[in-house]
C-alpha cells in the first residue's frame, strides 16, 4: 500500500476533480450505460476516503496544522 500525505490545499483540490468526475461520469452513464466498467464507483469509493470526516485522527490532525 501507499501511504501519501496531502497538505489541505492539495486535499481540496483532490476532492474537487473527484466531484466534477462523478457529475460528468453520472451524466455520461445515463446517456450510454455501457460507459460503466466500475470507474465511478472507484471514483466514489476514493472520494468517501478522502472526506474529512473519513480520516483517521492522526491524518486529520496533521492536516490541520498545515497553513491554508
């Protein structure tokens, strides 16, 4: 497994791509569902972990002392 840290502006930023991803992804789906090859739930499942309530503590306190 490997482990990254992310300042809080990168982890934003992450997010930020993961969400327009999804939308564009939930769009394309509805239009021609053989699109679907389980990238977007990936693309889920890795926003889920990347929430801040997901964090494990230690993460969340590390984030938070990083300057914005």
């Amino acid at each position: 497994m490997l482990t990254t840290t992310l300042d809080l502006r990168e982890l934003e930023f992450l997010i930020r791509q993961i969400d327009d991803y999804i939308q564009v992804m939930e769009f394309m789906i509805r239009k021609t569902p053989a699109l679907d090859h389980g990238e977007l739930a990936l693309a889920r499942k890795l926003r889920t972990k990347l929430s801040p309530g997901k964090q494990t503590e230690h993460r969340r306190k590390n984030i938070a002392k990083k300057p914005g």
